[in-house]
C-alpha cells in the first residue's frame, strides 16, 4: 500500500535575495505596488499605511525587519496583503512589498529541507529551508504581527469605518 504523503498549499513569494513561504491561507490577495501613506516617526520596515478595501493597511519591508538592507520598489512590485492569524482585533491585515507574483505551490517533505538555523529571541524568522533547490525564509507571523501591534500604539492612527452605503 501506498504511503500517504500530506503537503501544504503554499505562497513561494519573490523577495530582495530570496523568498518567503507561506501557507496560502496567510494570503488574502496579492496587489500592484502603489505608494502607501507615510508614518510619522516609524520604523525604517515599516513603509506606511496602504488603504485596501477601505482599511489602514500597514505597509512592511521584510527585508529591512529581519535586519538586512531596505530595497528600493523594483519597478514590477507588489504587495501582498496577509491575513493576520493571530486573532488581536486590532490587526486583521498587514502588507508584505514583495518583488513578482507569487507561484502556488503544493509542498511536501520531498520538495523541502530545513536548513540549521537557530532563531534569535526577537528574530522574525521562524525558519530557513530549501524548497526545490531554492533558499528560503519562513517568516514568524505570530512576531511580525507583535511588532506591528507594538507600532500601532504609537503610530497608527485609528482604522477608517466603512462609508455608509447608499442603497435604499
């Protein structure tokens, strides 16, 4: 009899020197780049507020979060708007600039390989793999999502209500 094999449908998202894997259902939609709303006084990864679908979306560099270099937009970015899982109701959504479409995969073990990597206590890296040959980071969500709590308090400003509709 066959051995069961289960696998994950994934997101592998082009960033700056890599990509990011995520569980599809992480990912609410995937937008062209457009410029968001600067943030007074915030942090260097965070790059402004987007509004989607009338909310304050903020707008993050996960390059610049994990401490490396902030790109610059490649003329093809794009956002993706994430879902946040953590159930604060504070966040329902943050933004990732990513550098092209993110492809759709199905990964299982033999499509992926944990590298050694022993994350630091405020790192924002749960993971590093190789999946299909290719190096890749599995971002901590949980942390981001903290991060971007911990800026909410002092940066953002208070989400939009949604218009009141019209119809009669």
């Amino acid at each position: 009899m066959a051995e069961a094999r289960s696998s994950v449908r994934s997101q592998i998202i082009p960033i700056s020197g890599g990509h990011l894997v995520l569980p599809n259902t992480a990912v609410a939609e995937v937008i062209v780049y457009s410029e968001p709303a600067p943030v007074a006084d915030g942090p260097e990864w965070l790059l402004g507020l987007l509004n989607w679908r009338e909310r304050d979306v903020p707008l993050l560099s996960f390059e610049a979060l994990s401490g490396q270099p902030k790109p610059a937009a490649p003329l093809r970015a794009k956002i993706v708007v994430l879902n946040a899982l953590g159930g604060n109701p504070d966040l329902n959504f943050f933004a990732v600039l990513v550098h092209g479409i993110p492809q759709l995969a199905n990964i299982d073990e033999r499509r992926i390989t944990a590298i050694d990597y022993t994350p630091d206590a405020d790192s924002v890296i749960a993971s590093r793999v190789v999946v299909d040959g290719e190096t890749a980071v599995i971002p901590d969500l949980d942390a981001i999502e903290q991060r971007l709590l911990d800026c909410k308090k002092k940066w953002f400003k208070a989400p939009r209500k949604r218009r009141a509709s019209t119809k009669a």
